[in-house]
C-alpha cells in the first residue's frame, strides 16, 4: 500500500510509532504534524507544525498577510485550536491557507506525512482540495486518521454538529475504498500489526541506495 493511516484510541501510541520508524528520514518528508500546546499542565490548544527545516514563506503565501505564525528549531508552527475561558476558537485559515500549502509542497516530496486528519479541517474545501491532490500525486503517505469515536467526542465538545460527523465517516469511506490505502486500527503501544506494517511500508517506499 501506498499510504497508511494509523487509526485507534487517543494515547494509543500512533504518533510514537511512526516516528520510531521513520527515525531521520522525518526531515526530508513533507506535510505536517499536530502538536498539543500546554501551559503547565493544562492543555491551551493545538499547533499545526511544519516538518520543513527551511520554508519559503514568501514562495508559500505570496498574497496572505502574516497569520501568526512563530518559528521555532527552524520549523513553522500555527495554533488553529485554543482554549480559553471555557471557549474553543478556531482558526480555519491555519488549515485553508497554511496546512493546505503545506500539503501542496508534499507532493514535491520524498514522502508525506500527515499526523493527524479528521477533525474540523475536513470541512475546510482549500484543505480537502489539497488533500485530495495530495492523493492524486501519488507521493507516498504515512499519517494518522482520526478514529470516528474521538470524531464524536470532539463534535460533542467543539460544537461541529452532524455536518462534521458526517463529513469524518466520509472520509473514512474515502480512504478504506481505495485500493492504494490501507488504515490500520492500533491497539495498544505492542500492537504487532502495526508496527510490522509500518516497517513493511518504510522498506518499500524509503529505502534507497541500498539503505533503511
């Protein structure tokens, strides 16, 4: 399989994982990752992170004014979630501008990595459309899928309704009927599927020069 979405239960160990077997290639793939902001121990929101070393921010958004962005270790984050006063705030144009141009650049990549698809961003049509290219362009993709439970979970909490509901069991759909996709349900950090899956896909679509 081309792409693998690793899917299950938030803590699971997703993320860890492909990690793991990514090792150094992480810095030569495209696309991007999540990243939970906290203030001491309380969860404020959520970063979109580049996975870029050096971006071109002016090739990127040539026509966008800056949308608060922050660089840090030579990466691009952006907050599109936060908490604040018992309120959840959105920030759609970290997914409809800077996620999207993210995805475009992955298909110029080695490899994309998406960690993680399903929430609210999947009812964002710039984003979609990117992803959808993404697809198209047949760059190799590993990620993470975010599973219906937690979709309704977060439905419940940031107040998306059915519409997002039913956008998250499309894309489910989406995905489990292409041929050049498989999701993986992890269940647990020793999962053996998983893992032997996600080595599988390494030494297929990342091995070169007789390397891993």
């Amino acid at each position: 399989m081309k792409r693998i979405f690793l899917t299950g239960a938030i803590g699971c160990g997703k993320s860890t994982l492909i990690r793991a077997v990514l090792g150094d290639r992480l810095g030569v793939a495209g696309g991007f990752v999540t990243q939970r902001i906290l203030e001491g121990e309380e969860l404020i929101g959520f970063d979109i992170v580049s996975l870029a070393v050096s971006v071109n921010q002016e090739h990127m958004y040539p026509d966008t004014p800056k949308l608060g962005w922050r660089e840090k270790d030579g990466r691009l984050h952006l907050r599109f979630l936060s908490f604040k006063d018992g309120k959840v705030i959105r920030n759609d144009e970290a997914f409809s501008v800077f996620a999207s141009a993210l995805l475009r650049e992955a298909t110029m990549k080695p490899f994309a990595l998406i960690d993680e698809i399903g929430g609210f961003e999947i009812l964002i049509p710039e984003f979609m459309e990117a992803f959808e290219l993404l697809l198209a362009s047949q760059v190799p993709c590993i990620g993470v899928l975010k599973s219906l439970p937690s979709s309704e979970r977060l439905s419940q909490t940031a107040g998306l309704g059915s519409e997002y509901l039913q956008a998250a069991k499309a894309l489910h759909l989406r995905l489990a009927s292409d041929p050049e996709t498989e999701i993986v349900e992890m269940r647990g950090h020793d999962d053996k599927y998983a893992i032997n899956t996600l080595w599988q896909w390494k030494e297929q679509y990342l091995t070169y020069e007789g390397q891993n």
